[in-house]
C-alpha cells in the first residue's frame, strides 16, 4: 500500500477523515498527527499585504476595461417611489 495524506477531525475521541479510506477491515496503519495551520489574525493580515497589488503588472488594457465595465451594470431593479 502506498502512503496517503488525509485530511481529520477529531471529535468525541475519535479521528474522522474528511474522505473515505481504501482499507481492510482490521489492516494496521501509523497515524501521524499533524496540525492544520492556524493563522493568527495578524499572520494572516502581514500575507494578504504582502500579495496587495500583485496583479498589478499581469493584467492587459482589455481585463482592466472588462472589469471596470462590469462595475457600471446594474444588478439590483430600480426602487419604486413611495410617493
């Protein structure tokens, strides 16, 4: 058998895999334990600055036109007068 990576839970003592498992009934595997990562709130402020901006040079004229163009539509039906 080759070596899997699966994703857990754990919940009431029992690990639940996020995916079905391929295996027999009574077949012995090593478990390994590795927590998921868990950003702080400011890890994860310092990365989403960190990619501010990167499309910034990998965009054309006609994306930037497209996505300004899309912004004007109106999506919402006009409100009525409550007069």
């Amino acid at each position: 058998m080759e070596t899997i990576k699966i994703k857990a839970m754990y919940r009431n003592g029992v690990l639940e895999p996020e995916e079905p498992l391929v295996l027999s009934e009574g077949e012995n595997v090593t478990v390994i334990i590795e927590p998921c990562a868990d950003f702080s709130e400011e890890k994860k402020m310092r990365c989403f600055q960190a990619a501010a901006g990167s499309w910034k040079k990998i965009t054309d004229k006609h994306l930037e036109e497209d996505i300004y163009k899309l912004r004007r539509l109106r999506t919402r039906p006009e409100i009525e007068s409550w007069q």
